[in-house]
C-alpha cells in the first residue's frame, strides 16, 4: 500500500501564500517588521475597506490548491451579519467568471452568519473561527481566489493562508465549484429549492451544505433531496428519502423518541455527514434583537466514498415538506440556503447572480 504522504511527484514545489508572503515566492517570506524587529511577525494580516475585493492568491498553473485557512472577526459596529456579507470567489485558468462564488460563512458550513464547529474530511472549522478547507483544486494555467467586502465597513484583521502545490500533472483533472442559491420563504407550496442547475458537460458531485430557517410550524425535514443526472427529465435517478436522512441522521436529530418531557435535539459531526448548527435564538445581535427566533437548521452531505457521477448534465433540488402526529406530510415554504460542491470538466459557464448583501441576510 502506497503512503500518500510519504510520496513525492517528481517536480511538484509546495508553496504557500499569506500576508507574510503575498505571492507564494520562494525564500520570501516572514520578511516584515514588527516592534520585535525584522522577521518577527510583521504582517499577520490584512484589512479590506467596504466595497473593496482583496486578491488573496494569484498563482500561476499547473497546481493545486491544497489547503485554504482563514479567519476573521465577525463581530464589527457596521452590522452583524459580516460572514453573509464577505464573498468568496475562485477562478480558474484565467476566466473572468467565478467558479466559485459564496458567502464566506456559508462556503465554510457556518450559515446565518454564526459561528459553528465543524470537523468533516473537507471543511473543519475549528475554536474559534478557524475555517479550513482540505478540497483539492487543481488549474492548469493559473488560479486567482478573492474576498469582497460588501459589509457596512471595514474589515480589519482578516487573517489567511492558501497552501498549494505547483507542477503538477493535471491534465486529467477536474475543475472545483461551488455555489449558493437561496429560496427566503418565497417559493410556492409543492415548488422544490433549487440547489444546483445548468451544469453541463462531465463531472462528479461533491456536497451540499443547507441552512434552512422554520418558518412553519412542526417538523420541517421531510423533504427528499433529488439529483437528476444526464437525461433524466420529470423524475430523478437519485433520491434521498428525507433531509435528517440525508444528512446521516434519523427520526428529527432527537435524543430519543418521546413525547414527555420534550426531546433533546443533539448537534453532531462525522467525516462526511454532520448536523453542526440547530440555534433558537439570534445570537448575531442584530437590532432589533429577538430572543425568540425561527429554529435554524444547518446541515452538510459529503458524496466521497459515495460519489454522484454524470457525463452530461446535473440538476440537484430538495422538496419543502413537512410532517405532524395528526395530519401526514404537508408542503412547506421554508428560509433555505445552500451550497453545492462539485467536480466538472469545464469552466467558463454561466452562474446565476448573487443576491445583494442585504438580500443574504438572515431574516
């Protein structure tokens, strides 16, 4: 059995990008001064004015990105919502379309704009707000990752590191994506979220990330998620029989089946499901404040071992349904966002727009 990590390519550099090293060149780096002098922790940081994008790498290909690191305070006086109002976009081989494109929360499995531990094989977000992304991104001519603040102010002490890999063979790889959509309590009963669609060409699922807010009463997880590959038209090849299913989990996420006293619901996190992120309360401290709140729900699928392969097209939905003790199923028209992760052959397609700042925030 080969041992990955103790194997070397031939002609493969490590590199790595921060603000002690903008640009990833070699013997450049912690060359900054600080009061304890040249070299001594000069330039931990940076800070991005508003409306301002920060380039945080530009790396040219062949590589892959191994590691992204960041974090920052998401506490500031101009609004709470920062993680929701800081866009994350990838771009590869040069194109000037995004192939990735996310609120940095929500890229990191931390929707709503709060923070939430995580620990799966590709996203880890550690105490506290440590968000680390393990998904190999490979180019082949050059990779550019940005961060826009559309926050209300200035982001000071944004802190990160991109470690990658230069030289290596990827003429066969795939490009990484990634994308958000959201459906604020707005689509008609029966009508599913839309979490991924308009992709064509080869490719492999990677993962879902959902935040969905209850905006009903009862259970709000009945809904399958649905992915319809290549020519599948009314109905799709893949279902799951359930969101808490879906996610890893059974009967509601609850402790234990029972009605009196009230069951506990219990967060958790695997490798390559988890339920990290069930809060009642809006903890943001968004004015005006409201102790009680819709009950927010955050959720992540990984498709590693398990992979969702199509050769032509992709379209990934989740149903809006609901259940209670006397009545069965019903529809529902919840607050959901999602993140889909995936594989393709291609790059340069068309990406629906993102919502305005204010548009994303928790409501």
């Amino acid at each position: 059995m080969t041992i990955q990590w103790a194997t070397m390519p031939q002609g493969v550099s490590s590199r790595s990008i921060n603000a002690e090293n903008f640009t990833g060149t070699p013997g450049q780096g912690a060359k900054a001064s600080s009061n304890l002098g040249p070299g001594r922790k000069g330039s931990a940081w940076i800070n991005i004015p508003p409306g301002e994008t920060a380039t945080l790498a530009e790396i040219e290909g062949p590589g892959v990105i191994r590691h992204i690191w960041l974090t920052v305070d998401h506490r500031t006086d101009a609004g709470p919502f920062v993680l929701r109002d800081l866009v994350l976009r990838m771009y590869w081989d040069n194109s000037e379309i995004p192939s990735v494109e996310v609120p940095l929360g929500d890229f990191f499995c931390n929707g709503f704009a709060q923070r939430a531990l995580v620990t799966s094989e590709p996203i880890v977000v550690a105490p506290t707000g440590g968000m680390n992304c393990f998904i190999p991104m490979p180019f082949r001519q050059g990779a550019r990752i940005t961060i826009e603040n559309q926050h209300g102010g200035e982001l000071t002490h944004f802190f990160y590191q991109i470690d990658y890999t230069i030289g290596d063979d990827v003429a066969d790889a795939m490009y990484f994506h990634a994308q958000w959509r959201r459906s604020n309590g707005n689509l008609p009963h029966g009508e599913d979220h839309v979490i991924l669609d308009g992709v064509q060409g080869r490719g492999s699922y990677l993962g879902t990330y959902v935040a969905l807010a209850s905006l009903q009463r009862y259970w709000w997880g009945e809904g399958e998620v649905k992915f319809y590959v290549d020519g599948d038209t009314d109905y799709p090849t893949l279902c799951s029989t359930g969101l808490e299913d879906y996610a890893g989990g059974a009967w509601a996420f609850q402790d234990e089946l029972r009605t009196d006293p009230d069951p506990e619901v219990l967060t958790f996190n695997a490798p390559y499901f988890g339920y990290p992120f069930h809060e009642t309360v809006d903890r943001t401290k968004a004015a005006p404040f409201h102790p009680g709140m819709p009950p927010m729900h955050g959720l992540y699928r990984w498709h590693i071992p398990d992979p969702i392969y199509f050769q032509e097209r992709l379209r990934v939905t989740v149903q809006q349904i609901g259940t209670w003790d006397h009545g069965g199923l019903f529809e529902r028209s919840d607050d959901i966002s999602t993140t889909a992760y995936w594989y393709q052959d291609g790059i340069n397609q068309e990406i629906p727009q993102l919502p305005a700042a204010q548009q994303r925030w928790p409501r």
